[in-house]
C-alpha cells in the first residue's frame, strides 16, 4: 500500500470520527439580547398559535442584559417555547436543557403541575415533563389515564439562576441541576392522556391550564449526541475495572483498525529490497 493511499485512508477515518462525535442540536443565548428565532425556535401560545405574532401574546416578554423573560402567563393558557429542528433520537444520548431562573408561579395543582417547565418527546413519541416551582423540582409519570407526580427534589429556584438537563439514555430519564443527578424516570406514552404529543418536540415555558409563571431564561437548547459510557443511568451502568475487557467505541474502534492497517503494512517494494535469493 502506498503511503498517498495510507494518508487517504487516516483522513476518511478522522472524518468518519469527527461526524460521529460532533454533536447535533440547537441552542437559544440570550447575551445575543434577542429574542429566540425561527427557524430553530417558535413561541407557541395555545389559543393563538399561528397570529399570536401579529395580534399578540398571552403574556409580555421581554430580553436585556442577557437575560430573556416571560411572564406573568395566562393560568387558563399555555404559552412557551418549543425546538423541533432536531431529530431526539433516543438510542443515543439526549439532553435537553435550560439556564433558568423561576420569579414567581401559581398552581392549582401543586402536586402536578407549576408554572413553569421543561419538557420533551422523543423520536419514538414518548414523553415527560419536569416542573418548577418555588422549592423544588419534580418530574411526572403515568398511571392509568393521568399524569402525576413520579419523584421530586428540594432546592431554592428562585434566589439563583440554575442549569436544568433532562438527560435521556434509552428508556431511562436523568435530570441533572447544575450538572448534578437529582431525579430519575422514565419516559411515558401520553397517548390517551388528552396531551397532544408530537415527536421530537422540546419546550420551555408555562406547558400546562392548570398554572401560571414569570420566570427567566439565559440559555435553551437541545443536544444529541453518541452514547458514552459515563451517560449511562448510574442505576444500569456497568463498568468492569479490568483494562482488559475495555471495548472502543464503533468509531474509536474504525480508527484503531485504520491507524493499524497503515502502520503495520510495509510497501512491497521495501520486502524485494531487503530478501535475499539463494545462488
């Protein structure tokens, strides 16, 4: 083999790499001081979804100073933003998070529901919802025909603002605050639940009839990327500490086998240099 062509093949090698490690996703920053835009984002108010431009919103919104807020929102309304540019493939690693600061919110069901979320389906269509209200945070399950309270944790939204991730590694559901696991579960088929879904939909904002919010907003956006083995649900993970048994990554793998190939071969023309014939 040629050295030309050994080059070629490390080339397409880093390339495949790069394809597959390089994440997809998009990501709404308010230091840009402008509101989030299509077409990777769309605010959606229920009751006007396609004039609420051009006849107005549920509720005000405004951003400066690198920060987007909305809010107060319409109790009997749902008012938020929503992301379906990107393809929330669920046998790799999905995260879907928000930079957020809750100012104030109202329910009147505070087990279920708060004016506030983060919420997303997946490409399969299934579903879940993380709430936020003024000292914890909690996400949802299914049972029967109703949407309830699955596991929740106890912190101060509103002094600060906080890094909110729900991490989706195959059919189980991590949320991290500022990057630490504090909830797991699972996603759900809403399907039944009166929840209209559609899939890949991720959203931020006031998601439900049943409450109100006013709350801030530095960052949103959506990441997919390959599945690592530290994005495994801690409760499933299963490392083995013996170096021996270690298995790359497909990718990882290609370009060990690559990088082999083309170390490992001699060109031809050195072999007929160097053997010897007898007399």
């Amino acid at each position: 083999m040629s050295v030309k062509r050994r080059a070629w093949l490390i080339l397409i090698a880093i390339a495949i790499f790069a394809a597959r490690t390089f994440a997809a996703g998009v990501l709404y920053d308010a230091s840009s001081n402008q509101l989030p835009q299509l077409p990777n984002f769309f605010r959606f108010d229920f009751d006007t979804p396609i004039v609420g431009p051009i006849y107005g919103f549920n509720a005000p919104q405004s951003v400066g100073g690198g920060v987007y807020e909305m809010g107060p929102t319409d109790q009997s309304r749902y008012t938020f933003w929503l992301t379906n540019t990107t393809v929330l493939d669920h046998t790799q690693t999905v995260r879907v998070s928000a930079r957020l600061r809750l100012m104030s919110q109202a329910s009147v069901n505070p087990t279920g529901r708060a004016g506030l979320a983060l919420s997303f389906t997946d490409d399969r269509n299934l579903y879940n919802e993380l709430y936020v209200n003024e000292n914890e945070i909690f996400i949802n399950k299914r049972v029967g025909d109703q949407r309830v309270r699955d596991v929740s944790f106890a912190m101060d939204t509103v002094a600060a603002f906080h890094d909110y991730t729900m991490q989706l590694v195959g059919d189980a559901l991590t949320v991290l605050v500022d990057g630490i696991p504090r909830l797991h579960g699972s996603m759900f088929d809403a399907n039944g639940l009166s929840l209209p879904t559609i899939e890949n939909w991720a959203v931020v904002g006031d998601i439900t009839s049943s409450a109100a919010g006013r709350w801030q907003m530095q960052t949103f956006g959506v990441d997919v990327s390959p599945r690592k083995v530290n994005d495994e649900p801690y409760a499933i993970r299963a490392i083995d500490s013996n170096a021996s048994n270690a298995v790359p990554e497909p990718a990882s793998a290609l370009m060990i086998s690559v990088f082999a190939l083309a170390c490992a071969r001699r060109p031809r023309h050195r072999k007929r240099l160097t053997t010897t014939h007898p007399g």
